[in-house]
C-alpha cells in the first residue's frame, strides 16, 4: 500500500512475544501500531483518538469487558477487532479470532483478513466530498432540487431548501466528476436538519450503477487493497 494513509493499530496484550509477532505483521503492511498493557488504558487511548484496528489477548485482566466497553461506551466506529485466544468461541464484536499459540504464519493470514475488513469499512463509512447539483424525485413524483454534499459506499449527504421527512425514499440520477456515465440512485432519508442538511442510506442501486460507484470511490481512497506476500 502507498504511506498516504497509514491504519492505526492498538494491540493490548501483556505478552512481549505475542505483541513483537503482531507488530512484525503489521509493520509489513504499513500499520501503525500502538501497545497497551491494561484493558483500563486501551479504553482510554481509543476514547481519545481513531484506532481502525483492536488486537485483544484473551488473557489479559479485563479483556471481556474492554470489548463490552467499547461497544456500549461511546459514540465510535467499532474498530475491527481481532482476539488472540485458546478458546474456540468467537466473542460478539470481534470480526476475527486467532488461535493460541499465536505463530507468524498463523498471525500473517489473521492481520491480512484483518486488513481487507479495515479496507471495506474505510470504503463504507469514510465519504468524499463533493458538490453536484441533481433533481430528485419523492415518492409521490414530485420533483425537488437537492446538492449532493458527499457520497460513500453506504449513502450520500444533502443541502436542501425542500422539507425533507425521515423515512422518505428519493429518486436521483447522479453524473460524477469522470465517471463514465450517469448512475440511478434510490436513497432513503435517515435524518434531516433545520439548516437543510439530510443524510440518506441507499436503498437500491443496478448492479452496473454500482461498480462504476465503487470503481470511482475507489479511485478517490489513498488506500490500496494489500498485495504484499507476508
């Protein structure tokens, strides 16, 4: 991947070696990583600051409600989180579980599956600005001019004079800067504000509508799918 944007990594494990084999793997894919030795620290870097990645040794005091914490505790993005553990049970919120003993090769393969789920969060939830002027149509066929402020994989923000209602489903057809073609957009109001700002989830999207959507925000992303042999 190119340095543009690097992801940040907290491994919270009191085990020298399991952190070295960790920071070994990361350290290859351009992962900033950052070690604490409590569950009570971790809380608190990850309160104060981004962490897209989360490995967690089971054995550590307080493992369990760390986990807990961070899912009921604050208004973040669940980081991708991955435990290092003996057991079999995969704990709820955690994307990957790796099993003790943790070996390079076993660690490589986990921090790659790890990788490419950071990659499809940033791809959703991370939204390019932009600034298209579109009509868009209700439900009940009425015209209403909206700009599109920003669009992600996962729906698109809008400035509007127009009273839009929570819930409402819009038609727009959407031609972004050097695609190839205009895309069909069906989007759903999840909430709207005074100063006429909305924020939409999409709803449906043809299938060839949306690769050229993915291809484009692709394009924009600093960040590069992994292809380094580990």
């Amino acid at each position: 991947m190119t340095a543009d944007l690097a992801f940040e990594c907290l491994v919270v494990s009191q085990d020298l070696a399991i952190r070295k084999v960790v920071g070994r793997s990361l350290r290859k894919m351009c992962v900033s990583t950052s070690h604490c030795l409590t569950a009570a620290k971790a809380f608190e870097t990850i309160r104060r600051g981004h962490t897209d990645l989360l490995v967690i040794d089971s054995d550590g005091e307080g493992s369990v409600e760390l986990l807990n914490d961070i899912r009921n505790g604050g208004k973040w993005r669940m980081p991708t989180t991955v435990v290092i553990s003996a057991a079999n049970a995969v704990p709820a919120g955690v994307q990957l579980l790796v099993r003790k003993p943790l070996t390079p090769e076993s660690c490589a393969r986990s921090m790659r599956d790890a990788y490419s789920q950071m990659l499809l969060d940033y791809r959703r939830y991370v939204r390019r600005a932009v600034m298209l002027s579109v009509v868009a149509t209700r439900d009940d066929g009425q015209d209403v001019s909206v700009t599109i402020s920003n669009i992600s994989d996962g729906g698109i923000g809008l400035d509007t004079k127009a009273e839009l209602v929570a819930g409402e489903v819009l038609t727009l057809r959407v031609t972004l800067p050097s695609a190839p073609r205009e895309i069909l957009i069906h989007a759903r109001v999840l909430w709207t504000r005074q100063d006429g700002r909305a924020g939409c989830t999409f709803m449906r999207i043809p299938p060839i509508d949306l690769i050229i959507l993915h291809e484009w925000l692709k394009a924009k992303s600093p960040v590069k799918p992994l292809t380094t042999n580990l």
